[in-house]
C-alpha cells in the first residue's frame, strides 16, 4: 500500500505506465477477491500494464515478502 509498496515503485516510478495504483481485497471471511486498479497513465495502453502485474505477484508468490515490507506492514 501507499508510494512504497512494489507496484507502486515498478509501474508508476520505474515505467511511468500509471500515474496511480490501488490493490486490495473485500476483506471477506473464506474465499476473497484480490483487485488491482490502475489509472493508465496517457499514451500507454492497459495491456502494458498487466504483465507487470502479474509478474510481480508471480514472483511474490514464489519468493514471499521481505522482513522490510512485513515489518511496514505491522506498523
């Protein structure tokens, strides 16, 4: 969440694709849908986008998250 979370930094720091991402789930008890919403920055297209997306949850789910980012998490 917020300007220092991963997509954040790749896809609007790094790549300028989105001026501003959101992700987030209902917060359901059980089964939950994960979103992500992006605002696709002009000139780009949201087929650029998504395989960044992907990608990094992709690599979240194989390598986890750091003690940094579970430690901003807490606070």
């Amino acid at each position: 969440h917020g300007e220092s979370s991963r997509l954040y930094r790749e896809l609007v720091h790094e790549h300028q694709l989105v001026s501003e991402i959101m992700v987030g789930t209902d917060d359901r008890r059980g089964p939950d849908l994960f979103s992500v919403f992006g605002l696709v920055a002009q000139g780009h297209v949201p087929s650029e986008v998504t395989p960044i997306v992907f990608a990094a949850i992709e690599r979240i789910a194989r390598e986890g998250v750091t003690e940094r980012e579970l430690g901003r998490v807490r606070n």
